[in-house]
C-alpha cells in the first residue's frame, strides 16, 4: 500500500514589485511622472497588503517580488513585513506566472493557488476567501478587469495546465477573453469573479477616488486634491 498524501494549505501569491523610482507602474508614470507614481504606488500596495492580511492555518500568502540589483533583504522586510518572500523566474509574465503556479503544486503540494497583482487596491482577504471557497466547487476562478486584463486568476492543484499562460496577448484587452478560451478548451469549470477596475492611467485612480477607503492612497488622493 502507498500512503495517501495530503495536499498542504492553499496558497495566495501576491505579484509585486519592491518600490522603486521609475521602475513601477510606466503607463501611469507616463501621465503623473515618476515621483508620484512611485507615491502612488507605494500607497497602493502598502493598502492591498493591509486588506489580504496575513497567513492563517488555511491559507498562505506569499510575495512574489520581481528581482532588483538595489533592493536588499532589509528592505523587503520592511516593505512586504513577515510574510513568505519568494522571486519572480521567468522571462514574460505568462512563463512568472507558469512557474510560480508549477512550483506552488509540485513541490510545495498546496491544494489551490490563487494570484493576485498590485493594481487594484480595494481587494481585500474577504474576496479573497470567496475565491478560495469557489475552487471547492469550480476548477478554476477569475476575476476580470475592466480593461479586458484580470485581476485575479486562481485554480485546484488538480486542474493546472502550464498552457494557461501560454499564447496570451498580455497588456492588451484580450487577456480576459484568452484566458478563459483555454480553461474552457480544457472542458474545465470556470467561476467568474465580479468585474473590476484596474489603476493604470490617470483617469483610473482619479475614477478611484470617489470609491477609496481609509488608507495611504485615499490619504495620498486628498493630499493631492483629487478627493473634496
């Protein structure tokens, strides 16, 4: 007889760059210049953080943070607090996000993996465990943004397919549609999330503005004047 193994806790991973002048965010950069945009980034994802909070017995959130040659361990501390570190590999965002699923489920045997991004800051821990509670029943969920992309993509240990990732228009408004052309392709059940705006333009976190709740970047909105 085999023994029978058992899958470990479910995993949220947090796709996140260290704050860094003229490294974050270029298309808002491109409207508010660098300076404010690293403010406005760093307000953004000091708020996600705070909203998905911790690591509990059920599930383990883990930042995935892009490699920098100026960026000591210190400073990721400081910046992601206690939560497990891990860096992005790979050389496009599909194959980050291939490996990081591949290697949440093969070799740290967790049951369900779900991603996130920094660019939608009002996602909080509660979505986050309805998605969670959606894979018992679907083999796939996603959350769609507005402008065709998505913010959340998660799956069962079971349902993964490398190829999920592979093919896909990224930074276009074709992602959504892509991606889920292949789950389904697959003949795998897919739970759709509701839809969300993504901060990437001006317009965008000016459109925030009005829906913002406590925080850094409702406390940096008002600084600036964008919110009465």
């Amino acid at each position: 007889m085999f023994p029978t193994t058992t899958r470990g806790r479910q995993k949220l991973l947090v796709f996140a760059r260290y704050p860094e002048l003229g490294r974050v965010k270029t298309r808002l950069a491109s409207e508010l210049g660098c300076e404010r945009t690293l403010a406005a980034y760093r307000a953004m994802l000091a708020d996600l953080l705070d909203a998905i909070g911790e690591s509990d017995a059920a599930t383990e959130v883990e930042v995935m943070w892009t490699a920098s040659r100026e960026v000591t361990g210190d400073l990721l501390r400081t910046c992601f607090g206690s939560r497990q570190l891990a860096m992005q590999a790979g050389s496009s965002l599909g194959d980050r996000l291939s490996i990081s699923f591949a290697e949440r489920i093969f070799f740290h045997e967790a049951s369900k993996v779900i991603a996130v991004g920094t660019d939608e800051p009002l996602l909080d821990r509660t979505l986050v465990d309805h998605a969670f509670a959606l894979l018992d029943s679907c083999e796939w969920t996603v959350g769609p943004a507005t402008d065709g992309g998505y913010y959340m993509l998660g799956c069962r240990a079971a349902s993964f397919f490398p190829e999920v990732f592979s093919d896909i228009d990224w930074g276009t408004s074709r992602v959504f549609a892509q991606t889920c052309a292949k789950i389904h392709e697959r003949k795998l059940s897919l739970a759709t999330l509701p839809a969300r705006r993504d901060i990437d333009f001006a317009d965008d976190l000016r459109s925030h503005g009005p829906h913002a709740v406590p925080g850094r970047l409702k406390g940096l909105l008002e600084q600036w004047g964008w919110i009465e």
